[in-house]
C-alpha cells in the first residue's frame, strides 16, 4: 500500500519510539561476542571498529558471521517493535531512525560504535525485505565486479531508498532511509578518501 506524506505520530510515541530504537541499535554484538569468547577488546584492535569487519581481524570468521547477524536484527527487531507496539509504520520510521544512532554512536561506548551498514541493511528487512535482497544483491554484484566492501555498501545504499519510493510507494521510508545513506557515507568518509586515492582494501587482500 502506497503511503502518504502527513505525519500523525504524537510528540511522546516518537520520543519513546527512538529511545526504544536507540536501545536496541546500541547492543555492541561485537564487543559481547568477543569477550565472551575470550577475545581481545575489538576497540584495541584494527580499526577500533565494534562491526563485524572488526571482528573478522581476531581471525575468528564464525564470530564475525554471528556479529553481522546480531547487528542486523537489531535493527529489524526495534521496527517490528515499534511497527506492532508502538504506533504502527511512522513509529516504525523513528525506531529505525534510533536504532542506526544507537549503533553508529552507543552511549555506553562513549558515542564510538559502527559504520552501519549491517544495521541499514536490518532495519530494511524489517521495512520492506524485498529492498533488503535489493541491497544484499548490489552489494553482492558490487563486491564481485570491483572487490571493494565500503563501495558495495555505499553504492546499495543509494539505491535503497530510490527503491522504496518508486517500486513500493512509500515515500516517508524512502526519505528516512536516504537520511540513514547520507549519515553512512559520512561514516565512510575515510574509505570514500582512500577509495579516490585508490589506497583502499580489496576483499580477502592481507596486508
């Protein structure tokens, strides 16, 4: 069903909407994970990064697949929440809206988290899964053709919200999430530069 554009949320179900999305963006997967398993603290390491792409530098390839996993479903469980409990899809918006904040700057890391794109990646499975294959399958071309992650990411993620308001009609998630893409590529200013400078890493290139 194609959405409209009037906003009917209250004040307080959107302040409690992005909290509860926040809460949920903030789990630093990465981090428990690697504790738990008696690793390293991921903010010691490589790039200081808590996502999976960190974690994969531990060499430990499952307890990076699970870190991936957990930050996705973070991000698709506060939109489910928020969509079933908490006032329907512009709550569902707003927690989205929470859950990328919660991850990219987690307050219990003192406001140092991820890049974002496993959780833009879940809160669009919970928005609509057919723009997450979307995303999933550019990100896979991408990947293949040019071997370089953080363009698979940046290019899909131009792509999502294009997707969201011209083959499905929903114009007011199309607008959050081509919010979330500027905020990610900001996060990506580094491997953009390094991108231009042809500096940056390929898939599976050590060193």
């Amino acid at each position: 069903m194609a959405e409209t554009l009037t906003w009917s949320l209250s004040g307080s179900a959107t302040l409690i909407a992005l909290v509860v999305g926040y809460l949920f963006g903030s789990i630093p997967f990465g981090i428990i994970l690697t504790k738990l398993s008696g690793g390293p603290d991921l903010r010691s390491i490589g790039s200081g990064n808590i996502g999976a792409t960190n974690v994969l530098r531990t060499g430990n390839k499952k307890l990076a697949a699970a870190t991936l996993v957990g930050d996705m479903l973070k991000g698709t469980a506060a939109v489910l929440v928020a969509w079933h409990w908490l006032g329907g899809p512009q709550a569902a918006l707003i927690a989205a809206v929470g859950a990328f904040l919660g991850h990219v700057f987690p307050v219990w890391l003192r406001f140092r988290g991820g890049k974002g794109v496993a959780t833009y990646l879940g809160i669009l499975i919970g928005l609509k899964g057919w723009v997450a294959l979307a995303f999933a399958a550019i990100w896979i071309a991408m990947a293949w053709l040019f071997r370089y992650s953080s363009l698979s990411a940046l290019t899909a993620s131009i792509a999502s919200p294009l997707l969201l308001w011209l083959a499905f009609g929903m114009p007011q998630a199309a607008m959050v999430m081509a919010c979330l893409s500027v905020l990610l590529w900001i996060m990506h200013r580094e491997n953009i530069a390094r991108l231009l400078a042809g500096r940056e890493g390929k898939i599976g290139q050590k060193g």
